[in-house]
C-alpha cells in the first residue's frame, strides 16, 4: 500500500529544503559508490537524508550546502560550485574563508561569512521551507539564517561537544590542551543556540537524548525525535555464498547494476591483495575496524587488547582500515600521531604478518571489504570513545558480519534492534578481548548474529523509513510556522540617495572627541553617495535627543534598543517585518522571574526598559558569570540573547534580535552588498554587526569584550578613539573610493 501523502499548512507546493553540512569535502559520488574510511558518518548521512528526501513526493528539492574549497592538495571536485545528487537534490558550495582546506575546528571565524554568501544564494534562488544543520559549526550557522529568515530550523549534532570533552577528559589533570585542540567552550555554545533555535532535533538514539543532550542547557526532550539513521542496502548486500533467505537480498547483485563484480563471483576484492601483503595467514578469519585516525576512535587500545591477547592472535588477523594517505607527513598532525601510535605498538607487541594497514582505498572497496571479512567468518568492531550513528555497524550488518561495538549511543539501538553482536566498554581491554573471542571462536552464535544482522538492518534501518518519518514530523512542525516576513512582504528596493553606507554606534563611539565628530560631520555632509546610520542599545527618543544634541545629519536608517528595533528615513518610518518577526519566543516575565533576584544583578531605572529589551547593570564583584547567567535562562527554558556592554550593562533580547541579525534584515530588504557597508562600535553590544562580510571597525577606546575580534577577518582595530577611530577605519578601507579590503583572510 502506497505511503500517503503528508499535509503541509501554508503550502501549495512540495517543500524546498535546505541542509547545511560545512565539512567540505562532500561528493555526490560519496553516497554512489559507498563511504571511504576519510568520509566521516555525518558526511554519509547528510548525503544519503539529501538522496532519500528528494524521492518524497512532499518535496520539491533538497540543496546540501557546504564549503567551496579551492586547494590543489584535494580533488578539483571540491571546488565545483554545484553537483547534482539525484534529480531533485544537489550540493551548492557555498565560498567563504580562505579558498583552501581547513578542519572544521579552523573553520569559527568565518561562520558569519557563510551566513552573509548563503543570503546572496537565498536571494537569487528563494528561501527555503525548512534549514537543517548538521554538526555544531553548521548548527550555529543554519540557526542564525533561520532566526534571520523566521523558517523552521531543524538540528543533528552527530558527535556532541561536551560528551567528545567528558570522553577524552579522562584520565588528564587538565584540559587546556583539548580546548586549545578542539575550541570545546566556542563548539559548545554553537551548540546551546542551535538547540534554543531548533523546532526539532533529529537524534538517532534515546540513549543520546537522556545521557548526551541532557548534559546541555537547553535541553528541550519534548523537541527531541529518534529518527534512526539509514544504510545503503543497494551497496551493503551479503556476499552470495552468505545468504540464507529472500530477506536478505532479492537479488544476487548487491551493485544494483545486473552486472556481478569480482566480489560477487567469489574472488577477492582487489583491495584485499593490498592487505594480504601484511599477513603470514592470509585465510584466517578477520577483525575488521573502519575509522579515520582521531583520538575518539580508541585505535591504539584495540592495537594493545590484540598485542596482548595470544588467543586474539591465533584466532584472527586484525585489520585497520585507517582512511586513506599518499604520505603519512601530509596529513593533519593529530592523524599522523595516531598512526605513528599504531605502527609503535604493533612493532612493540611484534605483530608483524599479523596486522594490516592499508595506506588507501576508494570508496567502492568498502562494501566489498564487509563481504570479504563476512566470508572469512570475521568480525567488524567500532572501540570509538563515543559513537552517535555507527553507520559503519549498520553496513557491516547489513552484509552480515557481526558486530562488536562501544556501548554507548548508535551501537545500543542498533545490537538492541538487530541483535547481531556484543556491546564492550571500550576503556576494558578484558571486555573487549572476550567479546572478540566469543564472536570469533562460537560458529553457531556467529551464524545467528549474522543472520540477524542482514534481517534486521533490512527491518530497521532503511533510509526510506528515515525519511517517512522525517517528513511526518516536519509537518507537525509547520503547523504553527506562518509563511516568513520576508516572504510576505515586499522587498524594499535600494535607497537611490547612496550605494554604500556607514552605520555606527552612538555612545564612545561618535561622542568623546568634538574635533574628530565634526570631521566626520563634513564627510557625511560632502560625501552624497554615502548613507549614514545609527546602532544603538538606546531607546529611540533618546536616541534622537542625542542625535539632536550632537547636530549629527538625519539617519538614513537608526537601529535602536540593541537591535530590536529599525526605523528609517526623516519621517522615523517603522520597519514592519522586522516587528512582526521580533517577538517570536520573547517572554520578558520569565526573564525577570530567572535575573531579578540574582546577587550584583540590578534592574534599571525604567526608562531604559523597551518592549523588547530588558535591561540590568551588573556589580561586577558580585554578580554570577554572562556564562553562568545564559545557563540559568536556558535552564529555565527562556530563548533569549544576553549581551555584555563595557563590562556592566546587560541586556536580554529576543533570539531574533541583535545587531547581527537587523543588520542582515536591513541588507536583504535593501538589495544592499554587505562590502558596500561600513559599520564602527565599541562595546559588546557591537559585536553581532561587526562580524561577516561587513566591514568593521572597532574604535581605539573600546570595551574589553570586543578584543575577542582581534583577528578576525574584515574586523579593523584602529588606534583612534571616538570619531577618529571612524575617520581612520574610512581611510583604512578606502570607503570614499574604490573599496578595499585588506583583512579579507581569503587566501
């Protein structure tokens, strides 16, 4: 019976969908020929959701959004601006950053970039239905374009920040080298917004819904669905001498193809002359592992469990799959210690003719090298430290090796569902050595987890399910969402008085020095094809009493109340999108009801107070931490931004609203290019509207907070205070002129 078709309110069309995954090196040849050991779980995943939603009849289109990367050390491929997947999904590379290949932990100073070049995309091509992020960087990333476009925002974390620190915590006196490593406390704040924001998270456990998300503050179960992830059983069929019912494969050809390959014939792969050339007995049966060489991967402690284990020894060969590498110096430092782990404990334990490490391998190897280990009476194992997915246990099981995995989990539903293998703790080298024993050494237990394995990732753990599913809970997602504003309305053609602008704060940004702000008065004055705007975290009278006193020219646009409210032109016109967007979860009761009482955290006098702003001044000796203050929000379920101006002003807005996102509002309406829009601030209030493809500047005199900028690409630090350090940031860029911009950082 055919699966009905699911009702999306507000739609008279199938969706578009937007998945967001910044790796960079995603394919769609990735998801054709099978998931090399370099290609990460998420990478699979994102490719093969983006493959399975497209065939919904519920959806349009899917666009998988990642990085362009331009680098002759990677494949040309990487730089290819769009690639189709399948009819109705394709890759669009996003350019941002520098042109080359960075790991994602390099990737945090360029998110607001990708935000600001996938606004550009959005333009010219829609906005979507729905925006999906995958992992933490993404995850901040497509949370911000959500709350910027008011669409639903779903979030995957795939291997969480503060489970991956408690992990490799263990055992260490300090973890300041971790943090240095892997940006844990900036990883993890990425990932409290995209849980604040998030309609939906799509969790492939209940284990990490109760025992990894639990450790976060937002944590919010009731937006929390188990979707298990899928595998390829196109790909990942049982070798033909395996099979043992219809179930298993109707067909003989696990390629889909009609055409039997070498493995389906009963030869060996090719891939397996390579790892023969390790072994003294090449027919012995195999532990299998698969993993790209990261410390989560636990490599050396399955290494040792092995070199320890005389009957491990006499039992099986062992076999690392440990991605792919020409020369062992080019990798990453990190890998290239893992693997210098590796090869120092097989020399230490004497396993030569025991152990094989193949250097490469293409992706079609994979399932073929499952087959082979199948056929050798094997055994695949993940000892990971952590493991969200266990894609890898879904592919060895669906060809029917059985499994032995990490308690922890992916593995727990997985063995839990399919019953095919052992669950180990994977710090118990005991543990892990008898479960590959008994796996290895009882035929009759081998044959029924192997049989259990291709039945019951069948029963499952087929993508189609996933995407039922997933399509099922988007439409109980969009039953409150109305159509976005910026849909809605329409858009505001380009102000014809100007093509490019400078918006600055008030307060020690333009006062402070007389001589310096009439200066900048004159410019304005004799500069016509200039705009000039105000952003401040004043109300708006007093705004405009300043803005009198000061002489300054009428603003052609002035954010007001710390970016909760737009107006433009001499007439003050109110800017109605924004309003009707801006208080989407906004509850100033309850956040009053968390701050009020705090120590050192005093309530302002109320004509500071605005509709969507609530304002307190902190004594600095007595009041909790911004950190500790954000935790007791989330905590209490308040979505909301908390931004700390020169150390003691703190005010609390709507997830909506900020300088980062009004600007961004103001510059979609406008048609206007961010690279034609100067902005200067001084204090953390600043900050959002200083960072992405605008050009900053952040005056001589400003608060501490904004010295986490130093560095960042398109920010200036200019050594003028007050209004000379505005005129100095023109110079810099050469704003009067041809524009140029000196700190891009995009090589």
């Amino acid at each position: 019976m055919p699966t009905p078709h699911v009702t999306f309110p507000h739609k008279d069309r199938p969706l578009k969908i937007t998945l967001i995954s910044l790796h960079g090196l995603i394919r769609a040849k990735d998801c054709e020929l099978g998931r090399d050991a370099d290609t990460g779980g998420q990478i699979k995943y994102v490719l093969e959701l983006a493959n399975e939603l497209a065939l919904q009849p519920e959806i349009g289109s899917v666009e998988l959004l990642t990085r362009q990367i331009i680098d002759p050390k990677i494949d040309d491929s990487y730089a290819q601006v769009e690639e189709q997947i399948s009819e109705n999904a394709k890759i669009i590379r996003i350019p941002f950053g520098p042109k080359r290949y960075l790991k994602k932990e390099a990737l945090w100073p360029y998110l607001e970039m990708f935000v600001d070049q996938t606004l550009v995309h959005f333009r010219r091509h829609g906005i979507p239905d729905v925006i999906h992020g995958h992992y933490a960087d993404a995850g901040r990333a497509g949370a911000e374009l959500a709350r910027l476009l008011h669409v639903p925002y779903v979030f995957t974390g795939h291997s969480l920040g503060r489970v991956k620190l408690q992990r490799l915590s263990v055992g260490r006196k300090s973890v300041d080298g971790l943090e240095r490593k892997y940006k844990f406390t900036t990883r993890t704040e990425a990932e409290e917004i995209a849980l604040e924001t998030a309609s939906m998270v799509v969790t492939s456990t209940n284990q990490e819904i109760q025992q990894q998300y639990e450790l976060y503050d937002h944590y919010q179960p009731d937006r929390m669905e188990v979707i298990p992830p899928g595998v390829d059983l196109s790909l990942f069929s049982p070798p033909i001498d395996t099979e043992s019912s219809d179930d298993a494969s109707p067909n003989h050809d696990s390629s889909g193809t009609g055409v039997v390959d070498e493995d389906e014939s009963n030869q060996k792969p090719a891939i397996t002359r390579d790892i023969e050339r390790f072994l003294q007995e090449p027919d012995k049966p195999v532990i299998l592992t698969m993993a790209r060489p990261d410390e989560r991967k636990n490599l050396e402690k399955l290494v040792e469990v092995y070199g320890q284990s005389k009957q491990l020894q006499e039992a099986a060969n062992l076999v690392m799959i440990m991605g792919t590498r020409d020369d062992l110096a080019e990798l990453p430092k990190s890998q290239q210690q893992i693997i210098k782990n590796v090869f120092n404990l097989i020399d230490k334990y004497d396993l030569y003719g025991k152990v094989a490490y193949p250097k490469t391998h293409i992706p079609s190897d994979v399932p073929k090298l499952y087959r082979w280990a199948t056929r050798l009476k094997g055994v695949f194992i993940n000892p990971a430290l952590t493991e969200p997915f266990g894609l890898t246990l879904l592919e060895a099981g669906a060809t029917g090796l059985p499994i032995v995995a990490t308690n922890d989990g992916g593995p727990r539903d997985i063995i839990g569902n399919c019953g095919n293998g052992l669950l180990i703790d994977p710090m118990d080298s005991d543990a892990i050595e008898k479960a590959l024993l008994r796996t290895l050494t009882e035929p009759d237990q081998w044959e029924k987890w192997s049989e259990a394995g291709i039945k019951g990732t069948r029963k499952h753990y087929s993508w189609a399910n996933h995407a039922r599913r997933y399509v099922r809970d988007l439409a109980d997602i969009m039953k409150g969402s109305a159509t976005p504003e910026l849909v809605r309305s329409p858009r505001v053609r380009r102000l014809p008085e100007f093509d490019r602008i400078i918006i600055t704060d008030l307060d020690n940004t333009l006062t402070g020095d007389d001589e310096a702000l009439a200066e900048f008065k004159s410019l304005i004055q004799e500069n016509t094809q200039i705009g000039f705007g105000i952003a401040t975290g004043r109300k708006l009278d007093s705004a405009m009493r300043m803005i009198q006193e000061l002489d300054l020219p009428q603003p052609d646009l002035i954010e007001t109340d710390s970016g909760t409210q737009l107006h433009y032109g001499p007439a003050l016109t109110p800017d109605q999108s924004w309003r009707k967007q801006i208080g989407f979860a906004w509850k100033p009761d309850e956040v009053h009801a968390v701050l009020d009482s705090l120590p050192g955290v005093h309530v302002q006098e109320e004509r500071h107070q605005s509709e969507f702003k609530v304002c307190y001044q902190l004594d600095q000796e007595k009041a909790p931490s911004v950190a500790h203050l954000k935790k007791l929000l989330r905590e209490a379920g308040v979505r909301a931004k908390v931004i700390l101006s020169l150390g003691v002003y703190l005010d609390v807005i709507p997830v909506r609203g900020g300088s980062e996102l009004s600007m961004r509002h103001v510059l979609w309406k406008w048609g206007f290019s961010p690279e034609n829009v100067l902005v200067v601030g001084d204090s953390g209030n600043d900050e959002g509207m200083l960072l992405g493809r605008t050009l900053g500047v952040v005056v001589g005199n400003h608060g501490k907070e904004l010295e986490v900028l130093r560095g960042r690409p398109r920010v200036y630090f200019a050594e003028g205070c007050n209004a000379r350090g505005i005129l100095e940031g023109i110079n810099y860029y050469q704003f009067l002129g041809n524009i140029v911009i000196p700190n891009d950082r995009n090589e």
